[in-house]
C-alpha cells in the first residue's frame, strides 16, 4: 500500500472582520496572491460576491444576516476540512456572528480589519456611505446599523496606519507563527 502525501497546507480559516471600506477585500486579495504564489491551496469568500450567488436571497435585516454567516462558516468549514486555506472577508457586524463563526468552523482565526469609520467613509471605494447618509441605504453598517468589533479577534490589522502590504504582511507572519505550513 503507498502512502499518498501531497504539498498542501493544512487547512485553516481566517475570517476578515470590519466596516465596509475597512480594507478587508483589499488585503484578502493581497494575501491570496502571496499564498497562491507559495502554491498554497487558497480560497477567498467576498461578501459582495457571495450575495451575489449563494445568498442571494437574503437582505440586510438582523436575521438575513445572520444566515448569511452561517451559510458562508459552512462552506468555509468544508474547505478547511480539505486541507484549503480560506479567507472570508465579511463584515460580521455582531459579535454573535462571530460565536456562529468559531462554532462552525474548525480551525478559525478572526482577523479585526480596524478603521474608523471616518476613515472608511473618506475611502468609500463604492460610494454606499454617501449613499446610505442620504437615506438611500437603509440598516448600513457604521451609519445606521451598529457594527461591534470583536473581543476574542486572533489577529487586528490597522489599516489606517498600515499599508495594504504590512496588513498583509502581518496576516502571512501570524500563519508561519501558527505553524501553518505556507
């Protein structure tokens, strides 16, 4: 009987939490280039592109939310179970989003994508504060719907201070810390 081995990492999720424009898609993104570079075995969830397919049906109230949480810790609990490093970038607006988060996946670091949401405003890559101040928005987080950041984070990027290269830069050292084969 041969033993079969391949050159994969172990499987872990790191989750991205923060407001809207903190940053979060844009270091995941960075982040993946490097480990698709290191031929990681990489997947990326976006919560734009996610409620554009598998929640697609859920809106922005408390509950929808909620669900939407739960449907993306469940696939990303399949892909950490096949040895595939995944990066969830959502923004997890409720500290009980992230309890649903550490108790559905397996090995699960949440990452808190830190920036005020002055900073997150002036940055507005979609325009959607503008939008929500002038009410065409409604229930948008940081304006009009709460956003709790998280106590337990594993890891907090500063991406007011920081680069998008050191935030990612930070990501890649916690994983070698971690022992994460990458």
């Amino acid at each position: 009987m041969t033993n079969l081995k391949h050159n994969s990492s172990k499987g872990i999720c790191l989750w991205l939490t923060g407001l809207p424009g903190s940053g979060k898609t844009t270091v995941a993104k960075a982040v993946e280039k490097q480990l698709f570079d290191r031929g990681v075995r990489i997947e990326r969830l976006d919560g734009d592109v996610v409620r554009q397919s598998l929640t697609a049906d859920l809106g922005f109230s408390r509950e929808d939310r909620d669900t939407n949480i739960s449907r993306v810790a469940f696939v990303a609990r399949l892909l950490q179970r096949n040895d595939v490093v995944t990066l969830c970038s959502f923004i997890t607006p409720y500290r009980a989003q992230s309890d649903i988060v550490r108790d559905t996946v397996d090995d699960v670091r949440i990452v808190y994508v830190e920036a005020s949401v002055d900073a997150c405003v002036e940055r507005d890559p979609k325009g959607m504060y503008a939008q929500a101040k002038r009410g065409e928005i409604k229930n948008f987080t940081g304006i009009d719907a709460p956003y709790e950041k998280p106590v337990t984070a594993d890891l907090v990027l500063h991406t007011e201070e920081e680069t998008v290269e050191e935030s990612a830069k930070k990501i890649i050292d916690y994983l070698v810390q971690e022992g994460v084969e990458i």
